[in-house]
C-alpha cells in the first residue's frame, strides 16, 4: 500500500495526544514567568556590581583626595605664621594670630552648622501615623471589618464611605 487514507478528521488530533489542562499550562507559564524574572535580576546584579565597584573606586579617590587636602592645610597655616614672622612679628605671636583665626572660621561654620540645623522639619506626618500604627494594624476577624473599603468609581475615582473611620 503506498498510501493509506487518515481515519482522523481533518484538524483533529489523534487519538493519545491530549490538550494539556489550564492548570498544566498556568504551571508552565508561571514557571516561565519565574525563570523571566530570575534571569532579569541576576542580569541587573551583574550590571550593579560593575557599576558599584567602579563608584567605590570612584570614592575612594575622592577620599583620599579629601585626607591629603585636608593635611596640606597644616603646611598653609605654618606658611602663613611664617610669614607674618617675615613682616616683623615675633615667632609665638604670628602662630597665635593664625590660631585665633582658625578659630574664629570654625565658629563660622558652628554657626552656620546650627542655622541649618535649626531648618530641619521634623517628619510631622510620618510621625502621626507611626502613632496610628497599632489602630491600623488592629487585626479582625474573618468576614468583620471595623471600617467599610472604599469604593472605586469607573474613572478611578476612590470614595471613602466613612472618611472618620480611615486613620492613614
């Protein structure tokens, strides 16, 4: 025989060959889904972890820039002794001048430290709700609300049934 005739209709499948079940394909997606979101984010560890390492080079750098900047002034304060020694003034009495002056610029910046320090604003809403906090999380028991959902409107807009009963 070189042809033998189909006794499945045509599009059907043979006999054997199930359709797999909406679970079955749920599973397989979601496992799909997890893989999808595992590869993303080992993707973005690897891209984070070159940048990260090149931005802690970066600061450190900065720092020790910061440290020799920050010890090279010894040199300018002596240099600066040095040269009202030069104009006449006795040794002792220049270092003290370049002293008294340090200092008077760090009073300066105590003084603006403690004018901006001043300008914080405390978290006044973060802090009423952190009060809050024990009424919301108040647990219920299943099926009882102490306070009825808000409604959603078709254009999104949420009304509150009872707007004194809302603590957050």
């Amino acid at each position: 025989m070189a042809h033998s005739a189909s006794t499945t209709p045509a599009g059907a499948r043979p006999a054997g060959a199930e359709e797999p079940s909406v679970g079955t394909l749920v599973q397989s997606a979601m496992a799909d889904v997890s893989t999808l979101i595992r590869s993303e984010i080992e993707l973005a560890k690897a891209e984070v972890g070159k940048s990260a390492k090149k931005a802690g080079i970066g600061a450190g750098a900065f720092g020790a820039a910061a440290v020799v900047a920050g010890f090279s002034f010894f040199f300018l304060f002596i240099a600066i002794a040095e040269a009202l020694t030069a104009l006449g003034l006795p040794r002792w009495l220049s270092y003290l001048i370049v002293w008294v002056l340090l200092l008077v610029v760090a009073g300066i910046a105590a003084l603006l430290g403690r004018r901006f320090i001043k300008k914080i604003e405390k978290p006044e809403r973060t802090m009423e709700s952190l009060k809050e906090l024990p009424d919301v999380m108040h647990r219920e028991a299943p099926g009882q609300r102490r306070r009825d959902l808000p409604t959603i409107a078709p254009g999104g807009q949420v009304t509150r049934r009872d707007p004194d009963t809302y603590l957050v």
